[in-house]
C-alpha cells in the first residue's frame, strides 16, 4: 500500500468526557469556530486504484469533492509537535467508489493524497488518534467531520476528509492522488499563485554554496537551462526495476560557474532535487556505465574535468516522476556547513 506523499503524523487528543488522556487537552472553554473558507478547485472524477493488504490492485475512482482553508486555532485544542505549530490547516474532503466487482476492505484512500503548495511542496497529513474512550465525539473540527468507510462492496460510495498543513503563506496549488498503478492524479487548485515565496523564476542565475573535494567551502553561480521530458527507450541499454519503468525520466540542465577559491568536481548537479506537482522529490538517478557511452540525450559534465576558479561546467542528470506528475521546483541544497537551499520553478520543456 503505497503511502501519502506528504508525511503523515499522528496526533493524540482528548475530546468529550473528562479524565486522563495522553493528549492532554487544554483546559478551559472550547476554543472560537473560525468558518473554513471554500477554496475553488477542479473536481472531476478520475479513475485510479487502490493496492490493500491482499497485494491487489482494485479499480477504484475519486473524486475531491471540498477543500477548505481553515485557521491555525482549529486545533488548539491538540497538542501538536513544534514543526507543526503555526501552519494552517487545509480540510479536504473526498468522495470514493469502488468500480470492481469485488468488496474492497482495509480501504483507506486518504494515505494517498496530498495537498501541495505552489512550489510542490507536499502538505503534512495529520490524522488524529482519540485516548479517550468515554469521550462522545470525533475531536475533529467540524470542518472535517467525514470518517469513510474502510470496507465497500461493489459499486459502493464513501467520503471522507483530511487534515493537511502548510506553512502560512504559502498557497496551495494543487490535490494529488499517488495511484498504486504507478502514476499521479492532480486537481488544479484555482486563483492558486504561480510563484511562491522564496522560489526564483525558472532560468534566473543564483549564488550557491558547496563544498570541494577536502571539504572546504566553496560558491557557484548556477542557472537553470532546461528540463526536458525524455524517454525510457533513452534508457533501455540499463536494467531498471519495474517500478522505475513506470515513471517519466525529466533530463535537469545547469551550467555552474565558480565563484570561490578552489577546483570542484564536476558532479555539483549531486546535489540537485526535482520536486514534482504532487511534492514527489526526486533525486539524481545512478546508473552503472562504467566506460560507456552515458545517456547521449543527457551528456553529464562538459567539460568533463575539475572546474577551475572562474570556469563554467554544464551538467545534466536524470530526475525520474511518476506519469502525471509534473515538475514544479528545482532545489540545490549544497553541502556546506550551513548552506541554504536554492529553489527555481521547473517546467518541462517538452523534450526540446
């Protein structure tokens, strides 16, 4: 069972009655309502599949029927972990058939979805756990009240909501179903933003910071030139797994100039993360080619030698997604002690 993109926690909490709970709820009057806001949103129904603890794959198919951004203290009554403190909370409610003729049990879609910021950050999935075995409700804001049913005969219908976080500030752009077929399904989130906070255009050059080969600190200019869709019949000479075979490979193109004191390896696109629309992260693929020819559609240092003080490299590596799931920023987070990240927007150029 393939699980959620975003990282799931779970929560402890105490709702209704009294007495000890290992949530510890706060004391006091509950907290003000605060009206989630509808947010506009593409929701189509789309078909997909969903792989239980039995290994099979069960046609299934989904549909995302409300999101809603709702405020930070709609769980305050929930002892939350410290990265998770100030987000905001995102209610998203789906609905879920099952199109096979058999009864599908242990069915629990919501593991798969995500709801990803502009920048194709993966919100936090929070699921929340009740101690109390008195307590009379869910503990869940009445933004998000729909449990789902984990077992549906043929052609039965479900719904069911999730709790998902991110970083104030930052817009959702779009919902993602991680299909256990191999692919990705995404909602278009509407009046989302198409730059997020922090991230530069595509092609824009940024100072960077890395480390050479004794470990000492080290700086680069890097530009974005391209990331093109390619193909696995470009691969076909490596021996991929199955699950490899079905993804996208997307070839990522930087030229790096260096800025600092010492030679550098020509490998820095290493240090290179694809993120996909549904927060999918993908980084550089290996492939053993010891004295061949590479992947001529992705030439991997030219030229291929230590980058002198004030030279330039262009480097391209093999970043691989799921169908369906496009890339939405590229990241260079380098080695150095302290080194922040540097992140662009990516669009695939269509193999051009």
């Amino acid at each position: 069972m393939a699980g959620a993109v975003g990282a799931g926690v779970l929560m402890l909490l105490a709702a209704g009655c009294g007495g000890a709970s290992a949530g510890r709820a706060k004391p006091g009057a509950s907290p003000t309502v605060v009206p989630a806001k509808p947010l506009p949103m593409e929701s189509a129904a789309r078909t997909g599949t969903w792989t239980g603890s039995d290994h099979k794959a069960h046609p299934m198919r989904f549909k995302p029927t409300r999101l809603a951004a709702g405020h930070p203290s709609d769980l305050s009554h929930i002892r939350l972990d410290d990265n998770l403190k100030g987000l905001v909370p995102y209610y998203l409610t789906v609905s879920y058939t099952n199109t096979g003729k058999e009864t599908v049990s242990g069915l629990y879609p919501e593991r798969n979805f995500s709801v990803n910021g502009v920048d194709g950050q993966a919100g936090e999935q929070v699921s929340l756990f009740r101690t109390n075995p008195l307590a009379t409700g869910n503990g869940l804001p009445p933004q998000c009240q729909e449990s789902g049913k984990a077992t549906l005969a043929a052609g039965e219908t479900s719904a069911v909501c999730q709790i998902f976080m991110l970083p104030k500030g930052l817009k959702p752009g779009n919902v993602s179903y991680e299909d256990d077929g191999g692919g990705t399904l995404l909602w278009q989130i509407g009046g989302a933003q198409q730059g997020a906070s922090g991230v530069l255009p595509p092609h824009k050059p940024a100072d960077a910071v890395t480390t050479d080969s004794d470990r000492r600190t080290a700086t680069v200019l890097a530009t974005p030139k391209s990331i093109r869709t390619g193909s696995l019949d470009d691969l076909s000479r490596f021996d991929l797994g199955a699950e490899e075979k079905q993804l996208v490979p997307y070839y990522v193109t930087v030229v790096y100039r260096n800025t600092g004191r010492y030679d550098l390896l020509p490998s820095l696109n290493d240090s290179l993360t694809l993120t996909g629309a549904s927060g999918r992260q993908a980084r550089k693929m290996t492939l053993l080619d010891i004295g061949g020819p590479g992947v001529p559609q992705c030439p991997e240092a030219v030229p291929d030698k230590m980058l002198k003080p004030g030279a330039t490299v262009t480097e391209c590596t093999i970043h691989m997604l799921p169908k369906g799931d496009p890339p939405a920023s590229l990241t260079f987070q380098g080695s150095a002690d302290g080194a922040r990240p540097v992140s662009w927007r990516a669009t695939a150029d269509d193999g051009k």
